[in-house]
C-alpha cells in the first residue's frame, strides 16, 4: 500500500499509516482498537449529521416553492371561476 502522508509521531502521522505501522509491528490488538476507533467515530459522525438534516426538514417544509405557489394560485383561480359561473 502506498500512503502519502508524514511520519513524524504526533504531527503529521494518520490514523491508517499508524495501523500499519501497529501491524508490522504485530501489535493487531493495537491495530484493531485503532480500527475500531475510526469505525465509532464515523457512526457518529454519521449519526450527527443525520440529525442534523432532521432538524432542519422542519425549516425547509415550511417554505413552499414557486412552482407549488403558481400550481396553488392557479387552483385557487379555478375554483373561483367556477363558483362565479356557478351562480349567474
């Protein structure tokens, strides 16, 4: 595997390289709570931006978009029209 990263320990190192390092090292107990870490991380990151989203659907459903105003309008004219129709 090619990585394109520093080695200097603690500044320029990334959690992968380090899983490398842990493996040729036959630390896999190292390596694999390492992995581990990433992995939790990520559901959370996940999981954070989910809710995130959610939150803010409430914002957005709010606001009706043009076409559904024209579309709306243009039903509220209809309906008019043929209530004025309806009693001449």
């Amino acid at each position: 595997m090619i990585f394109i990263a520093g080695n200097m320990p603690m500044k320029t190192e990334i959690l992968p390289l380090l899983i490398m390092v842990k493996l040729d090292q036959y630390d896999y107990t190292g390596a694999t709570a390492i992995g581990v870490l990433m992995l939790v991380v990520s559901f959370i990151l996940l999981l954070l931006i989910n809710l995130l989203q959610r939150a803010s659907k409430p914002l957005e459903g709010g606001r009706m978009s043009s076409s559904t105003l024209n579309a709306s309008a243009a039903a509220n004219a209809a309906r008019r029209g043929s209530a004025t129709r309806g009693a001449s």
